[in-house]
C-alpha cells in the first residue's frame, strides 16, 4: 500500500490518541455493567417468588444461584419473616436468628450508610404478609479503590500507548529501511551501466515517486547515449565516403591516368572539395558532441537546387567508375529534364543530415552497381508531395532484408561479400 511518510505519522498519531479513548470507554462500559447490569429486579424477585412457593426454606446460596441466572450479581442478601426475625443473612449488621422491626431497615443506623443499591421488596405483595428480602447488587467502591482503579487505568493508557507507537513505528522504519536499501541496490546497478535495469520503487509514496524519476533519468540518459551512437555510426559511415573518393583520385593520379593538366587540375579540385567535405563532418561531429540532444535547427529547402547540386558533384565520380548517371525531374525509369519544374514545393528538413543521406545513397549504388551499369537520381511529385528516388541496376535489396535496412550495423545479403560494418 503506497502511502506518504506525512500519512503515515498521521495514522500514528491518530493510533497512539485513539487508543486510550477507546481503552476507556471499554473499561467505563465494564465498570457500568458491573455496577448496573439493568438486568429487571422484578423479574429477580418473580424467581424468587416462585422458588419461594415450591420450598419455604430458602437459603444464601439459592438466591445467590438465581440472580447468577438471571444475570443480577447479588453480593449480600437477607431474608426476613414478616414477625421481623430474619432467617438468612449475610450482612454483618443482620445475622440470621435476630429480630429486627421491618420498619427501622429504611433508616440508615445501625444498619450502616444509605447505598442506593440496596434492595428490599417483598418476596410476593399479593401476601399480606409476605417475607421481605434485602440485596445489595453492587457495593459503591472505597476511595482507596478508586485511587488503585484510577492508577491502574492511568497506566494501562501510558503502556497501551506506548506498546501501539513502538510497533507502528517499528513497521514504518522498517518498511521505509527496506525502500531504501532497495533503491541503494538498484541504483548502484544502474551506476555500473545496466541502464536497462529498472528501479522498483517499495514503502511510502515519495519513494516510489523518488524511483520513478530516477527511471525517467535513467531511460533518457539510455536514450541520449543511443541517439549519440547512432550518430556516430552515421557519420563513421559518411566519413568512409570522402576517403574512399579521396584515395581513388589520388591513385588515379599516381597512376597517370590523368591524360591532360586540365584533367589533373580536375583531380585534384575534386581532392580538395572532398577534403573539405571531410573537414565538415569532423566539424559537425565536434559540435554534436558538444550538444545534449538532436533537436536540430531546420529550415524550409528547396529541393531542385539540392538535386542538380548533388547530381554534379557525383557526375565526375560515376564517370571515373564507368557508371550511367541520369538526374532531373520526372518519373522513374523514363527520361528525366533538366528544367526546373514549376510550384515545387519546398521541404522543411535540416539540410547537411539529408543531403550526407541522399550522398550515401548514391555512393552505396555506385559501390554495387558493376561498370557499365545505370543510376539515377529523379525527383518526382505524387499526391501533391516532391519525392527524391535513387535507384540503380545493381541486384538490388533482398526481400528478406527489406525488414532490417534502417537497423544500425546491419548488411544485407549482397553487402557481406563487401568490406564494411554496416553502418549504413
């Protein structure tokens, strides 16, 4: 049961108030019982009547055994003939054999001081002369007994009292000790770096609160970490890109492939464009890592001028490679135009993230697509909406591997046979 600390110490509070208040009021009750059973005399005296009427001789012992039995706790009691003798008794100021005027029992002496429980009705007032019996149903109690019922009262309050904090504070302690040491344990866990160890909150309210944000820490600093790995993958994987044409210029150039000064001046401008392709991703990573989150900036990017741009730069490279590079606008698989197409939409994007993604789309078509094959980059409209397609003539993508080409670090079946780590 989840309850707050402030709740529980209420409830203590209330325990440790209430307890005395309901021990009295038991211990009241059963002192009123005893004083007063509001049990009828009459209904006493009928039973004595009737036992009467069955044997004259009645004795202590008889009257006690019947106000037992009807529930009326007779302490003394005395039975007097109407000529005044008195034939049972067990006052001391009564003894059975004296004779005493019926009249002098309603005075207070010598018969001792007036008791309000103090009884005496005739057996049967049908009789005119009917024997008179005198009970006393409840003694009041001594000041000396009053001191000692007082002080036992005052003490079982101040035990019970005690007895009801210490044990429910000792389950409150206990319960919110074990929270704790449970959330020692499991957060020591997720310091070791199993952030997907979670944090199971137990005791009071605040302490499932305390384990719930430190699960929501925990499951953002896992994200964090994963969003900044996959990063990382990407741009691992970009880097590969610049290097590759880099490499592949500068042995083209070793080799004297370039015919021309012309065609060496070429070279090597592509050379440099790449390093400085390379020196912005190392400056984009850089910053990245300087940043707690993605949230990129993003802007509204014409799309026909990113299309033509990128479809320069990979012209040379195609050509280098012996591909077919078509790119324009119109349909996939027919002839693309150069012109600009009217009301093209704008895209809201962040631009260097989707221009490097078309890039190794590109470069993953030229790596499996063999000389003489056909790439094309087109950029069409459907439903109203601009779509840039990259496609080539290589063997394409498995449908098995459909399912898996956005996982990180996965190859597809055609890509084993080639050196890399998936982390396209």
């Amino acid at each position: 049961m989840k309850l707050r600390l402030r709740t529980q110490f209420i409830i203590l509070t209330m325990a440790v108030t209430l307890f005395p208040l309901v021990f009295g009021l038991l211990f009241f009750t059963g002192q009123q019982t005893k004083r007063d059973p509001r049990v009828t005399t009459r209904f006493f005296i009928d039973e004595i009547a009737k036992e009467w009427s069955l044997d004259n001789n009645i004795s202590l012992e008889d009257i006690r055994s019947i106000g037992a039995r009807v529930g009326l706790p007779i302490m003394d009691a005395a039975l007097i003939e109407p000529n005044g003798t008195v034939r049972v008794s067990s006052f001391k100021d009564l003894p059975a054999g004296s004779k005493i005027d019926v009249m002098d029992i309603a005075r207070p002496p010598p018969y001792g001081k007036p008791r309000p429980e103090l009884r005496f009705l005739p057996i049967d007032a049908s009789l005119e002369e009917s024997p008179l019996l005198i009970f006393d149903i409840q003694p009041f109690l001594s000041r000396e007994d009053i001191r000692n019922r007082n002080f036992m009262l005052l003490t079982s309050f101040t035990l019970g009292a005690f007895i009801v904090a210490g044990f429910m504070s000792f389950l409150i302690l206990r319960s919110t000790e074990k929270a704790i040491n449970n959330l020692i344990e499991d957060t020591a866990i997720v310091a070791g770096g199993k952030l997907d160890h979670e944090v199971k909150g137990s005791g009071a309210l605040e302490l499932h609160s305390l384990a719930d944000s430190i699960n929501h820490m925990r499951i953002t600093l896992r994200d964090m970490i994963s969003r900044r790995m996959n990063m990382l993958i990407g741009v691992s994987h970009d880097l590969k890109t610049p290097i590759a044409l880099i490499q592949g210029y500068t042995d083209a150039l070793s080799d004297n492939m370039a015919s021309d000064e012309a065609t060496r001046i070429h070279y090597l401008e592509i050379i440099r464009e790449k390093s400085a392709q390379l020196e912005d991703l190392v400056s984009e990573l850089i910053e990245f890592m300087k940043i707690d989150d993605l949230n990129l900036p993003q802007e509204v990017v014409d799309l026909w001028p990113l299309l033509m741009s990128l479809g320069k730069r990979f012209e040379e490279d195609a050509h280098l490679l012996g591909l077919e590079l078509q790119y324009g606008f119109g349909h996939f698989g027919s002839a693309l135009s150069k012109e600009e197409p009217k009301d093209l939409p704008g895209v809201r994007m962040n631009r260097p993230l989707f221009e490097r993604a078309v890039e190794n789309l590109i470069s993953n078509a030229f790596r499996f697509t063999g000389a003489g094959g056909h790439v094309e980059l087109a950029l069409d409209m459907k439903n109203g909406q601009p779509v840039l397609i990259v496609a080539d003539s290589g063997p394409g993508i498995s449908k098995d591997d459909l399912p898996y080409i956005f996982d990180a670090f996965y190859r597809g079946t055609h890509s084993r046979k080639e050196a890399g780590h998936g982390f396209g």
